[in-house]
C-alpha cells in the first residue's frame, strides 16, 4: 500500500472564508480529519438539512460517523467549551467519544488565561489587537515561554499542577492592576469540562497520524483562521498567536513536509476582516453595508460587525506563496449577485510608492482597483458550471490568470448543495 497523504484546506485570507462547510463538502474523500492550529477563537459553521451547527475546537468531519477526527498539539483547548460543544453534538445524536482524539500535547485555556486576555488588550487601548477574548494569545505565550499546562497534564496531579500556574497568572493581574474579575462559576464548569475530558481518547495523535499515513489513509488538516492572521505571516501584531499557514500543518500535528499533498486554499469573492489591523480594501460605503447584510458577516464566535471589502489580489497572491496552494475555492460568490460593477485590488498604494508585493508593514496603504462588470444574476440555484453567467467565468478568469492558480470549487450558497465543482480552463 503506498503512503498515504495529508492535504490541507486553509483560509487564506482573514479567515470567516466558509472552511467549515468545504470540510463537511470533503470528508467523505477522507479516512481523518484533523485540525492543528487555533483553538475556540474559530467557529466554523456547517448547515445541513436545515440544521446549523458551529464548530469550534472539533474537527468538520465529526458528522460523518466512519471518521477519525484529531485535535492535533497544535491547538489550544478550553475544556468548559469543549464540553459544550461536544455536548450538543452528542444530544443531536453524534457519536463523539470513541471518534474524536486529543492531543496530550495541545495546551490547556485556563479560566485564566481568558482574564489575561481582556487585562492585556485592556492595558493596549486604542492599539487593541481585537482578540476574541478566549485566551488564544496568553495560552500560546505560555506554550512558548515553556510554562504552560497541556491535555497530558490532566491524566496525574492535575489540581496541583492547575493551582501552582493560576497563582502565577493571578499574581500577573495584580501586577497589572486588573483585579476586576470573578472566575468562581467559570472555573466550576471548567473542572466539570477537564472531567468530561478524561472521558475522550488523549492520545499521542502525531503517532496515531504517522501509521495512518504508512497505511495509505487520506488525512485532511483543516485549518483554522486564515494566512493575513498567522503569527509570522499576517499582519502583525494585529494577528492570532499561532501558525495557520501550511507549515503549521506539520508542526501542528507531527507531520513530515513530504506527507503533504493538496493544498486548498479557501477566500471569498470578496474580502471581510473581524478585530483591528490594516485593511486596504475596507469600504467605509454604502457598498461595504451591502457586501455585510447579503453576506451576513458578523462573527460567528463573537457577533461582531465584519469589516467588508472588495478581493485582494495582493494578499492572495502573497498567501498562495506561503502555503502552495494547489487549488482555490472561491466562496460566497452569490454575495456578489446584485453588483453592478466588481472592484479587485491589484496593488497597493502610498506615499507616491505603489507595489503588488505585501509590503512590511501594511498600515496605511491604500487599494489600487481594477473594475470588473458584474454578472448581476441569481446563482443560488445553479448546480453546474455550465450555467454560470459569462461575467462571473470571466471573473473566475481573471483570477486564475493573476494568481496562477486554478479556481476547482465554486460556492453559491450556504448549503452544502450549494458547492459546484468546476473544470479549470474552461
Ligand atoms: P485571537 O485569536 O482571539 O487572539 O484574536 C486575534 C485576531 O484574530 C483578532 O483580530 C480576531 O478577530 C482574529 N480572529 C481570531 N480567530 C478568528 C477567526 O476564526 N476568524 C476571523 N478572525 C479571527
């Protein structure tokens, strides 16, 4: 049997790209499903027959009952919300505890750490990063300053181990002056979640993933967030604090470079961003307004308004390089259905200086558009390529043609009906 491969399906913009419905499209391809990065700061939403769930720290392929479903070491996890997740999924009749592994490796979210989080963007004021306030950022310091707790942690001593790093982080938040806080129910409804925890396989996951691959079995890595919000690549310090590019594929789970095989790289038709931090192609307009109510951008974990804008070729480029993307998705193009003109950013400009490459510091940069006409028809129903309007395949074009790399998925709804497949080239 030869070895088997581990594709990646990344957001590679600002994240919000719809990754949570093209894994659910995929994992019947699929033998595993895992996620390596990131942690409750995703929402991932799937609809199906009429019912939509939002995924957070689980992997998509939770509702195919034939897969394995992997949080890899590279994630972070808040037990109380785990619980609750996992919970709902099994009241609506999923089977989750003999098909979803966890790392030993991955870190714990304390209570904690969420206080960190809202005492640390508290002391930024106006230079607030926008986090979604789930501790993401002081779980992957800690992971890193060598002091953090991880799921392996659980199986011995826990509480004493839990005790000695609270303290510490309650020391830091009288330091900094934030004593303003009451974990004390919180912190109930946590140990219930690291309790229900111990009733999940916690396993040595990159193992688990290394004999599948020796097996021949197909592995997804579903990504979480988006390439502008890697911790390297995005647009820092206005980013997330873990590696949501290819790379973190094999740091994330414990797999070789070579192991990789297709890379999905999802965006939208158009562009939004959630939280602070440039945004060239913002539209401050009515058009802005429009692209947010037919697309319902607000967040899914946070509520919060989307910041809309038209599709940014500077980034996508950018973010094909990091990743390799093999193949793009384009989704939520029935958003654009009502456009009479489509704008696409070429470049960025400033100060006289004007560059297609995604420049250092990305603040205060300004969008330099091209004008597409719009296809100003109904796509939500359409069920194959061959009925799509000469102005949208002429869209699809362009982009092939500026990016160099095929568009093999186009969505036009929300639904996972809704997901055409299409043939590059034509
Ligand atoms: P954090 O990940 O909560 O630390 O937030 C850091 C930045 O990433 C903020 O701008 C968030 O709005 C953004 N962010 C984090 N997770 C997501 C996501 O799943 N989709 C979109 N933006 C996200």
């Amino acid at each position: 049997m030869g070895k088997g491969k581990v594709d990646a399906l990344l957001g590679i913009v600002f994240g919000d790209e719809g990754k949570g419905k093209v894994v659910d499209v995929f994992t019947p391809r699929y033998d595993v499903v895992a996620r390596f990065a990131g942690g409750p700061n995703a929402g991932h939403t799937i609809i199906f027959d009429g019912k939509k769930f939002v995924l957070r720290s689980i992997p998509s392929g939770i509702f195919d009952e034939g897969k394995l479903n992997i949080i890899g070491n590279g994630c972070v996890i808040a037990p109380d919300l785990f619980m609750q997740e996992a919970k709902e999924l099994e009241e609506a009749g999923y089977d989750l505890k003999s098909r979803l592994h966890i790392s030993k490796r991955a870190h714990l979210i304390l209570p904690t750490h969420r206080v960190l989080d809202r005492a640390y963007e508290a002391a930024k004021g106006k230079n607030k990063v926008g986090t979604t306030g789930k501790g993401i950022g002081p779980t992957y310091s800690e992971k890193a300053s060598r002091t953090g707790l991880r799921v392996g942690d659980i199986l011995e001593n826990f509480q004493e181990k839990y005790d000695t790093l609270k303290a510490r982080h309650e020391q830091t938040l009288r330091d900094l002056d934030y004593t303003d806080y009451d974990i004390t129910e919180e912190e109930k409804l946590w140990m219930q979640g690291i309790d229900y925890m111990r009733q999940f396989p916690l396993t040595d996951t990159e193992i688990e993933l290394g004999k599948a691959i020796a097996e021949g079995k197909k592995v997804l890595a579903e990504g979480a967030q988006g390439t502008m919000l890697d911790i390297d690549h995005g647009t820092y310090p206005f980013v997330s604090s873990s590696n949501t590019v290819c790379g973190g594929v094999c740091t994330g789970l414990g797999v070789a470079p070579n192991a990789i095989g297709e890379v999905f790289g999802i965006f939208k038709a158009y562009s939004t961003r959630v939280g602070s931090g440039p945004f060239p192609v913002e539209l401050f307009d009515e058009t802005g307004d429009k692209i947010r109510e037919i697309g319902h951008e607000y967040g899914a974990v946070t509520g919060r308004n989307r910041r809309c804008g038209w599709l940014d070729l500077v980034a996508l480029r950018y973010a094909i390089m990091i990743n390799g993307v093999t193949q793009l998705i384009m989704m939520k193009s029935d958003v654009l259905d009502t456009f009479a003109e489509i704008k696409v950013c070429t470049a960025y400009t400033k100060n006289g200086v004007t560059t297609d490459q995604m420049p250092f510091d990305t603040e205060g940069w300004q969008a330099v558009y091209e004008t597409l006409p719009g296809w100003q028809t109904d796509l939500t129903g359409m069920t194959s390529e061959s009925q799509f309007p000469k102005q949208l395949r002429d869209y699809i074009a362009y982009i092939e043609k500026a990016t160099g790399t095929p568009i093999t998925i186009v969505s036009v709804g929300p639904d996972r009906a809704q997901t055409i497949t299409r043939q590059p080239g034509n």
